[in-house]
C-alpha cells in the first residue's frame, strides 16, 4: 500500500497534467473550482491534501470525471 504523501502526489501531478493539456492556468482552475490559485499550486506539489467535494469541483472544472483523477493511485 502507498502512503499518504505518494497518494496525494500522484492526485496533484495528475491535475496538473490534465491542466496543462487542457491550456489552462493554475489561476483559472482555482477560479473555476472555488479555491484559491495557492492552493492548487500546494495541490499540483502533493503538499495539500483535498476533499472529495473539491476534487468534484476540479474534475468539474476540467470537464472530466472524478475517477480520471484518482484512477492511478
């Protein structure tokens, strides 16, 4: 089993990557999801960790489903 810090490392390069191929910015993420830019930038390092409620609001935001987030870990 992983810990905790390589699960939330996975779940942020996974948001980042998905950000990046969709050409959007960290600021217009965090707009679009209700957090602040910083805190998707914590996120995107594996330095944050997130609730359920805001990896939807994410995924939301990315047009994707949830599970695209949390499929690799």
């Amino acid at each position: 089993m992983r810990n905790d810090s390589e699960i939330l490392r996975r779940i942020g390069l996974r948001i980042k990557e998905l950000r990046l191929e969709k050409g959007i910015s960290q600021e217009y993420l965090a707009g679009k999801s209700g957090v602040d830019r910083t805190f998707i930038g914590g996120l995107e390092r594996g330095k944050r960790n997130v609730s359920v409620l805001t990896l939807c609001e994410i995924a939301h935001a990315l047009q994707i489903e949830i599970v695209d987030l949390i499929r690799r870990c």
